[in-house]
C-alpha cells in the first residue's frame, strides 16, 4: 500500500515493519475510525 500511495505522489508515507498491530502493541497512538453520520458508536 505504501509503494502505492508513493506512486500517487503522497510523499510522507512509511512502511510499518511487522505492521498496524506491532505499531499499536509498542504503545504508538491511533486514531479511531470514522463512523458514518447516524451510525451507532
């Protein structure tokens, strides 16, 4: 995905080493995600 994004001119883009799950397991922060207008949270 990130290979992609590069070729789509997005130029602050890394490749997370052993992914999401090890990013959020060191303690790095996330964001949650979106919910559409209305829907239940």
């Amino acid at each position: 995905m990130a290979h992609l994004l590069r070729q789509l001119g997005f130029e602050r883009v890394r490749i997370l080493k052993g992914g999401l799950g090890s990013w959020a397991n060191a303690g790095f922060p996330l964001e949650p995600k979106p919910t559409e207008a209305g829907a239940p949270v």
